[in-house]
C-alpha cells in the first residue's frame, strides 16, 4: 500500500478523533460517565497513534518545507 492511500485511510480517522475528542471534551454529559472515560480517555491513545502515523507519513512533506537546505555560500553570508 502506498503513502497516498494509506493518507486517505488515516486522514478520515484522524478527522473523526478530533471531533470525538472536542464532543467529549465539551460536552462530557452528552455520552454518560461509563461512555465518557472510554470515548474521552482511552480514544485519546487511538488519536496519538494516528496523529503519530499521519506525521510519519507526511514527514518528507514536513523535512521539505521546514527545514529547507541552503546552500553553503549562503550560510556563510548570514
């Protein structure tokens, strides 16, 4: 499987964490104390995780706009 697909695979999830985080976060009543600790506290690991896989997998995205490499006249102009 290639980086694309598995982006639209986990860019779908990570989306859906986040707005399960914000609902519970927020409105804490809205799912029952039982509902609660395992939709806030234990989906927050689930949300690490494809956080950590989508930042694994756009990390030569990252590298290239962030840390771009200059060439060496140019640093030794700085």
């Amino acid at each position: 499987m290639d980086k694309k697909t598995l982006l639209k695979i986990v860019n779908p999830i990570l989306l859906v964490l986040v707005a399960n985080q914000l609902a519970t976060g927020f409105r804490p009543k809205l799912y029952g104390p039982g509902s609660f600790k395992l939709m806030h506290k234990q989906m927050a690991v689930i949300l690490t995780v494809a956080l950590a896989s989508h930042l694994a997998l756009n990390f030569p995205w990252i590298k290239n706009t962030y840390w771009k490499k200059t060439p060496r006249d140019a640093r030794q102009k700085k």
